[in-house]
C-alpha cells in the first residue's frame, strides 16, 4: 500500500467555523508533512512532523493547528480562517534516516483536500 | 534564500513531439534534485538525482543533472495526451525541500 488518503476532498467553510483536515498512510513512514498550494504556484511547506513531533512550523499563522496522535495520522484543524486560505492543502509522508534523523526527499502525496473559505 | 527556478512556464505542442523541461537552482548544501509530475491534485514522484551526468530513465521519460551549472532537464519524448500535466521540480539543500514555480505542459492530439 502507497498511498497517502487525505479527506475530505473539498471543504467550504464560513470564517467562524472550526474543521479538521485528514491525513492517512501505512507506508511507515516516520515523517509527515502538510502543505499549502494556492492556483498556479508551487506546494509551500507548512509543517513536518518527525516521530510524532512537530520538527518543523513554517511560521503559519495559530489559526492552522497541526496534531499526529499516531505514526500514521496527521491532522489539520481550522479556525477562524480568511479567504486567502482558500487553498488545496496537501499531505505527504517521507521515511526519516535512522540514526540522522533526516528527512528522505523523496515524498508521497495525498490527492489533497480543496479548502474554500466564504 | 534557496531558490528553484523552472522554465518555460507553460507549454504547448503536439502529440508525438519530444520536450524538454528546464530547472535551475541555488540551494545551499545541495543534495538532491528530485522532478513531480502533478495531474489534477497529487504530486507523484518521478526521479530523484544526485550526482552529474548521470541519466535517469524511466520509459519515455529521462533526466539529467548538471551540479557544476546547477541545473537539470526533463525530457518527454513522443508525448501522448496523457503527459499533460504540471512538471514540478524541487531541490533538497539543508533542511527542507524547495519546489520550483512548474511548467505547465499540454498535449494536444
């Protein structure tokens, strides 16, 4: 199994909302990331977790709040977002060198949820 | 700032034609270039490069890496319909991945 599921697939939210974001894979991977990629422009990294710990917060605004309660989930909860949110927010996964603890390039994407924020 | 620079942005031609796709880059501690094709929603992954001059190959699709010049090519030979997509190349430097802006490529039959 390769795969990285991600739901839901589209989400419409109201600026007062709270929602959650989704994130599955059973490749073992120990390291799992969430991006951000807007019409036309490249992913932009927001958060990687390593081993269930958050390694990495690309300075992302308290309103997007990243939690791994296990090796193989990550979510991403919502609250209180913009329009300019209104994005395609994919999940990836990648192993993590034993002994460096570096993170292997090579990722594995979700198909993405596509976030609308009115 | 680690930079990844692709080109062209967007391209058309027609079915059978052969392409090929620029990446230029400046990242600090290189260690890896690795090129995504993105239809729809996912990026998958289609060749990860490491060292010069060494040609990666994978069916129609084949890449190369040049550290001195810091740039790679992705070529697409008898492109079919189903190629079109976004090409998206990323650069491994010390700490995180950086994805360069895509080329935009479309088949037409």
């Amino acid at each position: 199994d390769t795969e990285v599921t991600q739901t839901p697939k589209h989400l419409v939210m109201g600026m007062t909302n709270k929602k959650s974001l989704k994130c599955e894979q059973h490749m073992g991977h120990r390291a799992m990331y969430w991006y951000k990629q807007k019409a036309k422009k490249p992913p932009e990294l927001m958060f990687v977790y390593s081993y269930e710990k958050l390694s990495i917060n690309e300075s992302v605004p308290s309103r997007f709040s990243p939690e791994c309660p296990n090796s193989s989930l990550l979510n991403l909860h919502l609250h209180a977002l913009q329009p300019e949110d209104s994005a395609l927010y994919l999940c990836a996964s990648s192993q993590v060198a034993t002994g460096t603890g570096a993170f292997n390039e090579k990722l594995f994407f979700g198909s993405g949820t596509q976030l609308s924020v009115l | 700032e680690d930079k990844v620079v692709q080109s062209p942005l967007s391209l058309v031609v027609h079915e059978g034609d052969t392409v090929t796709l620029n990446c230029s880059y400046e990242v600090t501690n290189f260690r890896s270039l690795l090129w995504y094709k993105q239809e729809k929603k996912a990026p998958t992954f289609l060749f990860m490069l490491t060292s010069s001059g060494i040609e990666k190959k994978s069916g129609r699709l084949s890449s190369i890496l040049d550290k001195k010049e810091l740039f790679s090519i992705l070529n697409i030979t008898a492109t079919q319909t189903g190629d079109s997509a976004i090409y998206l190349c990323a650069v491994k430097g010390a700490q995180k991945l950086v994805f360069g802006q895509g080329t935009r490529l479309t088949i037409n039959p």
